[in-house]
C-alpha cells in the first residue's frame, strides 16, 4: 500500500471517530481509530519535551491512563525512551528479562495494570517532537509489516493535530485544512517546518526547542496555520528579531 493511500485511509478512520463525537478532530479520536484498527487493546498520547513539564494529552481507558501516567511519573519505559532515541520502541511481551531489567520499576507495574505488550511511537516532524502515541496489548503480542505502517501513520496524523491545529476565533475544526491538504503532502510539509526552524535558530541566536517555540507563538498570535507561517519564514516574507517580543517578528519584507 503507497504511503499516501494508507494516510488517507487513517485520515478518514480518525475523522469518523470525530464525527461520532460530534466534535473537531483531536488526539483523542487518533487514539481511538489506532485501538479500533491494531491489535490492541487501547492507547494514549503525553506531550514530551526536554525543558518543559511532560504530561498525559489523552487515554482511551484506564490501563493507557495509567501507563502514559506511569513513565512520566518513573522516568523510564518505552515512551520515555521513544521520545529520548526519536525512534520507534516495540515491546511484543514486557515478561522479557532484558526489558524488566533497563525498566525495573515500569515493568511490573505495567504488568500489575494489566498491560503485557507496549508500543511506544514518537511523534516527529523533522528535529521537532511533541510527544509520543503509546498503545498496549493485554496479551504477548507482535505487529506485523502492515499494522506497523498504520500505526506509524496514526502517529503522524497525531503530529499533524498537535503542530498544525487551526487556532482561530471561530474554532476553525482542525480536520477542513487537513482535508484540503491531505497527508500524502506530509514530507514536504515536514520539511519546511524544519526548515523555516533552522532559519529561525539563525535569526535569533537560539537552539531548535526555543526556535520553535517563537515559531509557534507567532502562528497562535496571529491566528494563522503553522505550516502558512514556517511558507512566510522561508520564503523571506517574514523574518524574526532577537529583540522583538516573544511571538511577534521583526518585519515583512
């Protein structure tokens, strides 16, 4: 399956969760679509970052609650790692020895909440990371080639939701610009996010984390998509000021 006709398949499993809820696309409908079509039984997602606070976004039951409240809790487990290496962590069985020993403490407490396999998948767009999508399995198990690449399209589409949510007056629903855009685009739309990044750390003096931050900050402020921003930055139209205000440029040019 091409890579665009699975993100568009995923794309529409997470908006028909959306629909049943009467609700804007969110995380939480990520979750849900992820647990209806895997081999699992639930999942959550925690917004991670290195210099700030991480916490749980969303579960679908109690066993995913209180495992994305575990790690974060313990400092350790396959989301916590995930999002330490930016790769993927795929635990068929947590009874394996060498996993009780790197997670001493989360392992048998995932084990004590019920959960026997963990799948930890972090949510990237270029050296940006937000968090991590967990999902869990109350029995040893293994996803194949196909489950894998769908979950790993859930985790982008969750990615998506986090960076790219309209934030608007109106409440724009999230799901109408991804729509129009559609996920096959999701490289390129990944890579000038980076990009309009890495131009920014020039500009400002500052590391990727802080860049992004006055990057997102001036989309929130001004009620514009990121993805119109980051077109702006590198395109030159909008370039940012060390001494300007957290969240505003310096000027159009």
């Amino acid at each position: 399956m091409s890579s665009g006709s699975r993100s568009s398949r995923i794309q529409v499993l997470v908006a028909e969760q959306a629909a049943r809820r009467g609700a804007r696309v969110g995380v939480v409908d990520v979750c849900t679509a992820a647990v209806a079509a895997l081999p699992v039984g639930g999942a959550g997602v925690s917004a991670m970052s290195r210099t700030a606070t991480s916490h749980p976004l969303c579960s679908t039951d109690d066993i995913s609650e209180q495992l994305e409240e575990l790690q974060l809790t313990l400092g350790e487990g396959p989301c916590v790692d995930a999002f330490a290496h930016g790769s993927a962590v795929l635990t068929p069985d947590l009874l394996t020895g060498a996993l009780q020993e790197n997670w001493t403490v989360f392992a048998d407490a995932a084990l004590a909440a019920g959960a026997r396999a963990v799948f930890a998948l972090p949510l990237q767009m270029g050296a940006i990371s937000p968090g991590v999508l967990d999902l869990y399995a109350n029995v040893p198990t293994v996803l194949d080639t196909e489950e894998l690449a769908d979950a790993l399209a859930f985790a982008d589409l969750a990615t998506l939701l986090l960076l790219d949510a309209r934030i608007d007056g109106t409440r724009a629903p999230a799901d109408a610009a991804l729509a129009q855009r559609g996920l096959e685009d999701l490289g390129g739309y990944r890579a000038e996010i980076d990009q309009a990044t890495g131009i920014l750390t020039v500009q400002l003096a500052v590391g990727l984390d802080e860049a992004f931050v006055r990057l997102r900050a001036y989309a929130y402020t001004q009620e514009r998509r990121l993805a119109d921003v980051a077109a702006d930055v590198v395109a030159h139209r909008l370039r940012f000021s060390p001494d300007a205000e957290l969240g505003r440029p310096d000027d159009h040019t």
